[in-house]
C-alpha cells in the first residue's frame, strides 16, 4: 500500500517536473505556425528543424555557447588548482594565524554576491576590462567555498603519505602535486562539477560586465533577446534545449557527484 | 657564541648521548629551528597567495567600497560628493525601496514554506521507492540543472495567456483563461511558482540524503515500542531533522531574498513593480538611475540582512566546520 501510494506521488512529481522540459523540446522541433493549433499536438508529425537553423546560424548564439565554454572551463580549471593548494594549505600546514585566516575566508562566504555588485562593477570599468575575458573570468575566481570543500577533503588524508614523502625529500609542492591530488580525485571532480555548474548558470555578473552582442553567455544572450524575439517560442525553446543538453548529459554521465557538488554549493549563496 | 657552524663539535659542557656523534649547540639548534619555520610560512603563503589575492581583490576590496559608496553621491557623470547619512534617509523615503523590499519578502514567505513542505514530502515518499528509483530521482532533479533564465524562459511560455500550456489545459477544462504575469495579482504568485518547480528537485534530495542517514536503530526501537509509521515520523524523524530542517530555512531564506534572475527574464518587476525584487531595483540603481550611492546604500541594507541570517547558520553549522 504504502509503496503504491510512495510510486504513485513520485510518477506525479518526476512529471510535474519533466513534462514542461519535453514540451519545450517538443515546441523546438515545430513549425511557429503550428503553435496556434488548438488541440496542440504534442509529437510534431513532422521534425521541423527550421527553429534551430535560425538559431545556429541568424543569431550569434554559437559565439555565446563559445564564451560559455571558454569562460565557464578556465574559471573551473583555475579554481581546481587554487582551491586544492588553499585546502592543502589549510588542512596540513601549520603556519601563525590559520584558523583566524581560516575563520576570515568562512565569513567571506556570506557576503551575498548582489551586495558588491556595484563596486565590482567599477573596479572592473577602472581596469578597462569591461566586455572582456577577462570581466568574466576574473570575479568569479574570488570565492572561498572551493577552500572549504577541498579542506574538507584533504584533512581527511593520512599524514603517513606526506611524511615519508617528506623524509624521501621530496618539496612541499612535489606532495602536492604527486601525494596529494591523486588522492582527493573526487573531491577535486565534486570542486570542479560545482564550479562549472555555476559558472554555466550564472546570471546577473556577465549582464553588467559585457554588453557586446558578441561577448554574451548563453544565459545572458538568451535573456536580452526576450525583446526582439517577442513571442518567437520556437526559437526561444531550441535556445533553451541547447542550452540544457549539454548540462543534462553531463549529469547523466557524473549523477552522483552532481549531487554532491549541489548539496555543497548549497552553502555559498 | 657558537653561531660559526651549524655543524659543529659539541662544547664539552654538553652532555652527549650517542659519544662521537657531532651535537648541535642550543643556539645552532634554534637558528636552524627559525629557519625552517620561515620555510614552512613562506611555503604555507605560497600556497594560499593566489586564491588570497583574489578575494582581496574581487571580494574583500569590493566590500570595503560599497561602505565608502553609501557616503557618497554621483560618480557616473556627476562628480563624487560625500553626502554622510543622507543616502540612509533616501533609501527609507523611497517607496519603491519600501515596495521592493515587501515583495522579496512576499517570494520568500510564498516559496520557502511550499519547496520545503514538498520537498521533505516527496524526499519522504523517495525514500519507499526502489525500482527506477535513479531515473525517477533524475526526472525530479532535471529543473535544478536549468540556468535560472532558461527555466525563466521555458515558464514565460508556458504561462503565454494565447499560446501558454497552462491556459490550453484551462480551455480543455473548460474554465476561464487567465493572464498570468500581465496581472498584479497573480504575476508574483506566478514567478514564485517557477521559483518552486526549478529547486524542488534540490530540496528533495537535500532531505532525502538527510533521512538516509539516520540512525536506523532508531526506527527499530519505536517500531519494536509500538509506534506505527505516523507516529515514527512524528516521533523520530521530525526532532531528528529540526537542525536539518533549521538550516534549510536560513539558507533558502538567503537564497530567496536574492532573486533576480526569474524576474529580470520573467516580468523585468512589472507590472506596476508588483515582481520587482531588492536585488533588481539595486541594479536599476546602478544601470537605469545611475545612482551609486543610493544602490551601494541598499547593497549595505542587503548584506546587513544576509550577514544576520548567515550568522544564525553558522551556529548551526559549527560543528560541521571544525573550527
């Protein structure tokens, strides 16, 4: 009974959740036309691929996907080096003043991001970095919950490791590199699954730093064209599968440290 | 002193316990201690340098400027005067700093209490399920992965009052179409409701790793006490999950008083700033009014609110820091 009854509220929820995802899929592969067809037909009889066509090749939309990438990758592989070495630093060193420097980075965790992001914006116009690389990657470098993860994950390590590594002579930088990283793999994927996801979804700092049609994320291009696509929700709904596809395959193929990566980010607003 | 040599032959005053072995002096000894400690600092500083410079730069600076700021007026085009308080009393005199703030406090006591109630409901029922457990838990969690704008935009059309899915079911049924965020009254109810349906999946996974990881010895003793499964959860489960559920609050209370991105997509805060939210009229400020000040001053109101709120987590948080 109570399965039944737990199965049964699941199907309505995973739906409820899901349908408007496939409907949009459904919508991308319509001719606009067909939109005003009353009852709607909810499997195109034919695939129309005309919405993506004018997507891929009308609107600069493969440029934002471009710049989502290069963006969204380096912020990520900047912060798997920096944070691991900060965590490294945090976790096994002992050096004056580090759980105060430590107690200071977790406070810095709370400043909500819209609260600087007037300053930021001029500190970004000062250095003439505005519609820039550089505008979008380097702001976002600045947060300390990678810190807190990957001390997390590396405090957990045995010190044995280290320390004969130590007494073979190797540097500190060389246990970094060949003790250390090998061994939080996962953590470092549940760092870098975080940081990409934020990065692919982040939203109102590349809409202050670029105004270029050229320099636009996915997220930022596909907002500022509300005005001139209007009601074009073919176009509009092939914008959005594209955008998801890639974030939903990934998920499929890393489940579990998606999850992970989410439940963490969870403390850094 | 014997600072000459840092190896060098033991004074004879100092008693050796391995005889013909080479003993460093007192003194040698501590030089050499020194100086592996500035070694261990300077590497310490090495590691940590590159992340520090960047929250000094992008986090720590920035803040330290929208103190400055709230002193101030102009900076865009007319020059930078410091005006003391008087941004303070600008922000309170504002009606629509006043409206704005209402209605981010109308999304939050809309979305928090229904994504949390859903979310330990359906965490609760995803316990039961086994069988396509994984793909059911994928298709709950597919909303979360969506950028905010893009589930802005997916809803934008869903709530179309000619082409929308809602009013095509509505139709069917026979009842009366609605405009949804043309309309004062159901525009915000109707963001809130995106709001809910893209971090519901969040939410529910977030109390379903938290009931699987309860002591099931628990369960076992009131189940062995008599208790049916109402009572169990009324008994065991809900004291249980008070932190959990505390901390869900707070954050989602953090997350909530800062939407913007569903309503810039959404309704851009209209009709008649019905949606309009704190952190929205915090970037008109900036970008339409050209208000500095007055924007870095509602900045301020802003992180003096999640400043209070964080701190509140973090004592709920402590023992899962350590420090």
């Amino acid at each position: 009974m109570l399965t039944t009854f737990s199965y049964a509220v699941t199907i309505v929820v995973a739906l409820a959740c899901s349908v408007p995802l496939f409907y949009i899929l459904s919508t991308s592969l319509k001719d606009q036309q067909l939109l005003f067809t009353y009852p709607p037909n909810w499997i195109p009889s034919h695939l129309y691929w005309g919405n993506y066509t004018s997507l891929l090749f009308k609107t600069p939309f493969l440029r934002w996907v471009l710049n989502t990438l290069v963006v969204a990758s380096s912020v990520t592989l900047i912060k798997v080096v920096f944070d691991s070495m900060a965590g490294y630093a945090f976790a096994k060193m002992r050096f004056p003043f580090r759980n105060a420097l430590f107690v200071v980075v977790i406070m810095t965790m709370m400043i909500p991001f819209s609260a600087i992001l007037i300053p930021l914006y001029f500190i970004i116009f000062n250095f003439g970095l505005l519609n820039t690389y550089w505008a979008l990657i380097l702001p976002p470098l600045a947060n300390p919950i990678g810190i807190f993860l990957m001390r997390g994950f590396i405090e957990g390590l045995p010190n044995d490791l280290e320390n004969a590594a130590r007494l073979d002579g190797v540097s500190e930088f060389g246990i970094y590199l060949r003790i250390i990283l090998p061994l939080v793999r996962p953590g470092l994927v549940v760092l870098a699954v975080l940081t990409f996801l934020t990065q692919y979804t982040s939203f109102i700092w590349p809409l202050v730093a670029v105004n270029d049609q050229s320099m636009q994320l996915i997220t930022t291009g596909l907002a500022t064209q509300r005005s001139v696509w209007q009601v074009n929700y073919g176009i509009f709904s092939a914008g959005a599968v594209m955008a998801l596809v890639p974030i939903v395959a990934f998920f499929l193929l890393l489940q579990k440290q998606f999850i992970a990566a989410s439940l963490a980010g969870a403390l850094k607003q | 002193m014997t600072a000459e040599s840092a190896v060098g032959p033991a004074p004879a005053a100092f008693p050796l316990t391995r005889p013909g072995r080479p003993r460093l002096s007192k003194a040698d000894h501590r030089r050499l201690r020194r100086r592996y400690e500035i070694g261990r600092v300077a590497v310490a500083i090495g590691f940590l340098l590159p992340n520090l410079f960047f929250l000094i730069v992008f986090l720590l600076w920035p803040l330290v400027q929208v103190f400055i700021e709230m002193f101030q007026t102009g900076g865009l085009i007319e020059p930078i005067r410091y005006v003391g308080l008087r941004n303070w009393e600008r922000i309170f005199h504002d009606p629509v700093v006043i409206q704005t703030l209402g209605n981010s406090l109308r999304f939050a006591v809309i979305i928090i209490p229904t994504m949390l109630v859903l979310g330990l409901l359906i965490a609760l029922v995803l316990q039961n399920v086994k069988r396509g457990g994984a793909t059911l838990r994928a298709l709950i969690y597919l909303p979360v992965l969506a950028p905010t704008v893009i589930a802005g935009l997916i809803w934008l059309f869903l709530l179309d009052p000619d082409l929308g899915a809602f009013n095509l079911f509505l139709r069917v049924i026979g009842a009366k179409p609605l405009i949804y965020l043309g309309s004062t009254d159901l525009a915000l109810p109707s963001v809130a409701a995106m709001e809910v349906w893209r971090s519901i999946g969040f939410w529910a996974l977030y109390f379903l790793a938290a009931l699987i990881g309860m002591p099931r010895e628990l369960y076992q003793a009131a189940h062995l006490d008599g208790a049916n499964s109402v009572q169990r959860f009324r008994f065991v489960t809900l004291p249980l999950m008070r932190r959990v559920f505390l901390f869900a609050i707070v954050l989602a209370t953090i997350f909530n008083l800062q939407i913007f991105d569903s309503v810039y997509v959404m309704t851009d805060g209209g009709p008649a700033n019905t949606t309009a939210t704190f952190v929205w009229y915090i970037y008109h400020a900036l970008f339409f009014f050209y208000r500095t000040g007055f924007g870095a001053t509602m900045a301020f109101l802003l992180l003096l609110i999640i400043l209070a709120l964080s701190l509140v987590q973090m004592r709920l948080l402590r023992r899962r820091i350590g420090v």
